[in-house]
C-alpha cells in the first residue's frame, strides 16, 4: 500500500513539474507569435515611410507567416513530436497545392502581359 502512495506521489509530482515546463513553452511560443505579428504590423504600417521596397516587403511578410505557421502547427497543435509520417500527412498536400497555387498565378500573370500587348 505504501509503494501505491509513493509512485502516485512521484506521478502528481511529475506530471505538476512537466505543466509547468508545458505552460512556461507555450507562453514563450506565445510571445514569440505576438512579437512576430507585431513586426508585421508595424512593417505593414511604416514600410512607406521607411521607403522599404515593395518585394521586400512581401518577401518579409511570407517569411514571417511561415514561422507563425511553423510554431502553431508544431507546438498549438502538438505536432512537432509526432510520428514524420503524420507530419508528412499534413504538410504535403499543402505543399503540393501551393505549388499548384504559384505556378497558376506565375501563368495567369504571364498571359495578363502577353494579352496587354497583343491588345495594346
């Protein structure tokens, strides 16, 4: 009866350490994505001002919406420990249709100058 108390002590007093490491990452993880949507902000704001270009701009935009992506998939959605198949399972198919997503607008840009100049 003893040695039941004393594992189920160890289990409370393991399982209240792990919380708290778990709510410490992802208050982190939280800051993390604030700051990153904070920069966002502020570059969608003042990129005139700062005479920023453009492309940049959107180059920064693209880049920064990966890391969000990235951190809430793996650590809001608890996928960063999974299994690399389930992980695959995921992420291919959206990798495959931005694919698809890029190379019809990389197209239908191409005919959209290719129709301005035959028209004009």
């Amino acid at each position: 009866m003893e040695h039941q108390d004393e594992a189920l002590r160890y289990y409370h007093q393991k399982t209240a350490e792990e919380g708290k490491q778990t709510r410490k990452l992802i208050w982190r993880i939280f800051w993390i994505l604030l700051g990153v949507t904070s920069v966002e902000i502020i570059l969608g704001l003042f990129y005139k001002e700062w005479e920023l270009s453009w492309s940049f701009v959107k180059t920064t935009f693209l880049l920064l919406t990966i890391v969000k992506a990235y951190l809430i998939v793996a650590y809001y959605m608890h996928l960063k420990h999974e299994k690399s198949f389930l992980i695959k399972i995921i992420i291919i198919p959206f990798v495959i249709i931005g694919g698809y997503l890029i190379a019809l607008i990389l197209n239908e840009g191409n005919y959209s100058v290719i129709m301005d100049q035959w028209l004009w």
